[in-house]
C-alpha cells in the first residue's frame, strides 16, 4: 500500500500545472484506487458510487462523467512520470510489456474471452 500511496502522490503533482488541477486531481487521484479495489465494476456510474461510498467525496454526476470523459487529464505527463518511477524497467536489455485488463469485468455482446 506504500507503493500505490507513493504512486498516487506523485500522479497528482501532474494535476498542479492545469488551472483545475487543485479540484481534478484529487478526483483522478481516488478514482485510480476506486478501480483497483474489487468494490465495484470499473463502470464510471459505479466508480462514482465508490468516491462517495468509500472516500467520502460529493460530487454532481455530470461534472464526474465531465471529468472522466475531459481530453484535458494530463495523460502524457502521467505516462512520462511513471516510465521514470521504474527503477530499472529493462531486463536484460530488453523491454517487456504485458497488458491486463482482468480487473475490468467484461460487459456487451461478442466479447472474445
């Protein structure tokens, strides 16, 4: 948990430079956990139940969904800063990147897996 606190801390620095940032940042900072933990399903209308459940937050369903749906997180600036967290991400030269997205529950039609 020190890791993910860590973490977490350093992702909401990426939030200071936009002029919202004070307001989003602890938003996103939350969601990320909201995720992770097996509460609920990753769907925003649940992931916004968990913020109030869970972290206490109050915040208006169309500002959220605002939120979650804003070209304007600072996605660049999040990847570029975890890349330089990873002590040493090359093993033996090479680079190994390995995606999952079993966390998510899988909803719709003709879902493969």
């Amino acid at each position: 948990m020190l890791i993910l606190h860590s973490l977490l801390k350093e992702f909401k620095k990426e939030f200071a430079k936009s002029k919202k940032g004070e307001e989003r940042g602890p938003w996103f900072i939350y969601t990320l956990p909201a995720i992770i933990l097996p509460f609920v399903s990753s769907r925003t209308s649940n992931l916004l139940r968990a913020l109030e459940t869970l972290f206490g937050f109050s915040i208006k369903k169309k500002r959220y969904y605002r939120f979650m749906a804003s070209p304007k997180i600072p996605w660049q600036g999040l990847w570029i800063r975890l890349w330089k967290m990873i002590p040493e991400p090359e093993t033996n030269g090479r680079l190994l990147v390995a995606p999952d997205d079993f966390i998510n529950p899988k909803t719709g039609r003709n879902i493969f897996g």
